[in-house]
C-alpha cells in the first residue's frame, strides 16, 4: 500500500430531519455538519438564524455548514430551536460528517 493512501481516513455520514427544536446527539469522530432550513419557520443553530425559502415547498431555505480542520474533531454543541410564527411548519434537515473508528479505517 502506498504511503499516499495510509495518510487517508475512512468517514461516513448522517443525515436527520428535526421538526422541534433540540440538542442534536453529535456523532462520535464528528469533523464537520451542515444544517438546512426545509421548513416554514426561522431557525437558530447554535443562536445562529436560518431563514426558510420564499418558496418552501420547491427551494430548500438557508443553511449553515461547519468543518474542522483537517484532523481535529467537532466537540461543540449543535443546539436547534425553531421560532416558529403560527401556522408555521418547522422542519430542518442536519447532516454529519464523522470519521469511521480506525480499526473500520478500510480502503
């Protein structure tokens, strides 16, 4: 084996859809999210606002995307609370990005 491929890391990702707000579980080995607004309702990430789309039902709203740098992991919160006006529909979808255990590290 080359010495190019051992330098890689094998990773997997998650993808969940939330509709109330919550503390999402982060995966263990988690270098990287991205959380879009699929929903009706204004979101905060993290107190971070996401707006949903003028046209829900057709175009995804705004999204927020986090990576570590290469080799570090994520071990912050991931805190998801809708602001929900009334008749709103809530909904946003969150994705991880997370290294497999080395022991699965198969290339």
């Amino acid at each position: 084996m080359s010495k190019d491929v051992m330098n890689f890391k094998a990773f997997n990702e998650t993808t969940q859809n939330y509709q109330a707000g919550t503390n999402v579980q982060v995966q263990r080995h988690c270098f990287g999210y991205s959380v879009t607004n699929i929903g009706t309702a204004i979101i905060e990430v993290n107190g971070k606002r996401l707006f949903p789309s003028a046209v829900p039902a057709t175009i995804a709203g705004d999204s927020l995307s986090v990576s570590a740098p290469a080799g570090q992991l994520y071990k912050g919160v991931l805190q998801i609370k809708f602001i929900a006006p009334l008749g709103a529909a809530p909904n946003c979808e969150v994705t991880q990005l997370y290294y497999l255990d080395p022991k699965d590290n198969i290339l």
